[in-house]
C-alpha cells in the first residue's frame, strides 16, 4: 500500500524518522509500513501505553519514550532524517517561547539537512493561513516549503491540508 506522504520522504532519502507527538501510533504504524525505521514520543504517558497496544496488534515494536517536545534532548541523543509533528499538536503551545523550543529541539535533533514535517490542520479550507513560517525561521530552520499536499502541491487557498517541511 503506498501513502501520499511516501512521495515526500523518498525525495529526500529519508531513512529514520521520529514522530516527536505520537499519540495512539497511528502515523507510527504507517511510516513503518512504508520501510521507515521509527521511533515515536509523547508527553502523555497514557497515549503512550494506547499507541505500544495499537502498535502490537500490528505485530509491531516501535521505540517508544515519554518526552515532552521541546525538551527531546533530555531523552534523544541519536539524530533522525526526519522529525514529524503530526495534527493538532503545535497549537498546544500557549506560548511563542515555547513554540520556538519545541521546533529548536526538533531542529537539535535532526541529521544535517534533515527534514521537519508538521501539520496543522489549519488551512484557508478550514480557517486561515497561520503566520507558523516566521516562527519556524525564528527557530533556525531554512529552506522552508509550504506544500498543499504530500505530493509537493502548491498551497492555495483550496489546499486541503497545510504542510510545513524545513531543513
């Protein structure tokens, strides 16, 4: 089975990937099924323990660690080609401060070029165009692509999705 985002991380030769806000493991099982190697974390301890039970109806064991975002220092020393914060996650952050943390740490722990991939699941389809490409330049990332698909579509105001990818 191929997936949209597929076509992303193959462009980039991605290799290992850390989905730094995993939840339940959904993305996890599906990068895995693309031939990522993965690791996944996440603040909530509870989400955690759902995603290693998803995870193993799959038959699958996927590294797993309580970490708060902005500090994966603390529990990451190796680096990956790619991060992912997936969903709704970014706006959980009440703060500019520690938004700029999360993505530095994110940053911190990346490959050099390595890819930061997020969504929002804000878009002009479902409200408007957040101001998140200034903040991701506060944080030290550059080339940074605004995408409208995983497919590496333009972004328009009919885009569906919102993808932030920056190196």
């Amino acid at each position: 089975m191929r997936y949209d985002n597929e076509k992303l991380f193959v462009k980039f030769n991605v290799k290992t990937i850390l989905d730094c806000v995993c939840g339940t493991g959904q993305h996890l099982h599906m990068l895995s099924e693309m031939g990522f190697e993965v690791s996944g974390s996440d603040y909530s301890e509870s989400m955690l323990e759902i995603a290693d039970k998803n995870l193993k109806t799959y038959g699958k064991t996927i590294p797993l660690c309580h970490c708060d975002f902005r500090y994966l220092e603390q529990k990451y020393t190796q680096a990956f080609d790619a991060i992912v914060c997936l969903t709704t996650s970014l706006p959980h952050l009440h703060t500019d401060e520690d938004l700029i943390a999360a993505l530095k740490s994110m940053k911190n722990r990346l490959n050099e070029n390595g890819l930061l991939v997020l969504t929002q699941g804000t878009t002009h389809y479902t409200l408007s165009l957040p101001s998140i490409e200034v903040v991701i330049n506060q944080a030290g990332f550059k080339n940074i692509q605004i995408y409208g698909g995983y497919d590496t579509s333009d972004y328009n105001e009919k885009s569906r999705r919102l993808i932030v990818v920056a190196q």
